[in-house]
C-alpha cells in the first residue's frame, strides 16, 4: 500500500492504529453538574428517612409514657375508698377534686416501706412555664379531723412539659338526675364519680398527650 493510498483512508483505518476522542470541557460540566443533582437527592433521602425515624422514635416513647401514667392512675383510681371514718366517727366521701387537684383515699401502692391506707393528691403542678402532673401520698389518718391535711408528702412526677392541666369528673351528684361532666366534686357529695378526665395540653407537638379518661372503681370504705 502506497503512502498516497494510506492518505485517502479514515485515520482509524490508516496502519491499523486506533485513536480515541476525549471529553471536551462542556461535557465534564454537564457530568458534574448531573453528579452534583444526583447526589443532593440521595442526601435529602437520607436526612428525611433519619428524620422520620427520630420523629418515630419520639412518638414510640411518648406513647409508652402516656401508657404507663394511664395504667397507674387507673389503678390507684380502681383501689380508692367509697368512704372513710374520721374523727368522731364522722364519714365522708373518700374522694374530693377540682380542675387543679384531686384528692382521695385508697390502697398503698406498690413501694417499699408503704402499707396500709395512703391519702392521695393528683396536682396540676406549675412547673417552668407550665405546669407538670404530680401524685403525692402519705400514710391515712383515720384520727385526723381532716384526712387531707397532710404536712409531708412522698411524691411521684408523672408528666412534665404540659402547657396546662385541667380535671374533670362525670357522674350523677343526685338520685335520679342525668349524669354529666363537672369541673368539682366535693366530698360532701353523696356519691362518687363515675370517670375522671384529665386534659394535659402539650408545651409542643412531640410532647403531646391524648385525653385520659379513666373510670372509678371504689372498694368499700373503712370502718
């Protein structure tokens, strides 16, 4: 083959050499730029999946506290007196309460050194800017004028982070009269309530707290 002929033919023809063509400069941007896209993507993937799983696990915790505290107050609830004898052989309704706090009689819970009676006050406590969920109890009285007044409390910190708390009992005050919600119950009443609602308002939305509503199951009052 003549040098003339090698001329007429593709260069990757000629002597049977090879050549490659490189990536000019506008395609090397075109790639990063699409790199660039792709990757940006995959982050914002990943930060909203780590979102969801720590708004997830937030929520899974919640939950659980809020079954723990409605468990527990729904057994004390169901281990509460009808009615108590107190000094001069004086009975009353084991049970009193208003939208701040509510105060009754029953079993000792389940804790070390306790035993016997214990008196009980479910407090709306202010706390920081808002107001926390505290059960307090001591040793009943039955000598004591008024049982309620108790100078020292061991207490128990329910909830926390609540922009307020309100109670409220259902039930009938009087024979034969429509029951319905109250925001008192007085232990003068002839009777006690049927349910107990308390309304905890979150300080935020991960903190927030469902309507608890929880029913009353009294024992027999003591002599």
């Amino acid at each position: 083959m003549t040098r003339h002929a090698c001329r007429n033919r593709r260069p990757q023809q000629c002597c049977g050499r090879k050549h490659s063509r490189g990536f000019t400069l506008l395609e090397l941007l075109v790639a990063v730029v699409i790199m660039t896209l792709m990757m940006t993507v995959a982050f914002g993937a990943v930060r909203l999946a780590g979102s969801s799983w720590e708004a997830g696990i937030r929520r899974a915790g919640a939950n659980a506290e809020v079954r723990l505290v409605a468990d527990f107050l729904r057994r004390q609830f169901a281990q509460l007196l009808t009615s108590a004898s107190i000094a001069d052989d004086t009975r009353l309704i084991a049970f009193t309460g208003n939208a701040e706090i509510i105060r009754f009689i029953g079993s000792a819970p389940h804790h070390p050194g306790v035993a016997g009676l214990m008196v009980y006050r479910l407090d709306a406590e202010p706390y920081a800017d808002g107001q926390r969920l505290v059960l307090s109890y001591a040793t009943f009285d039955p000598g004591a004028e008024d049982p309620f007044d108790v100078l020292s409390y061991r207490r128990l910190i329910l909830a926390e982070r609540c922009a307020a708390i309100t109670f409220e009992f259902f039930g009938t005050r009087v024979a034969d009269a429509a029951p319905s919600w109250h925001p008192d119950w007085h232990d003068y009443e002839k009777r006690l309530p049927d349910l107990v609602r308390i309304k905890l308002l979150a300080a935020s939305d991960a903190d927030r707290w469902p309507e608890l509503i929880l029913p009353i199951r009294a024992q027999q009052g003591s002599s």
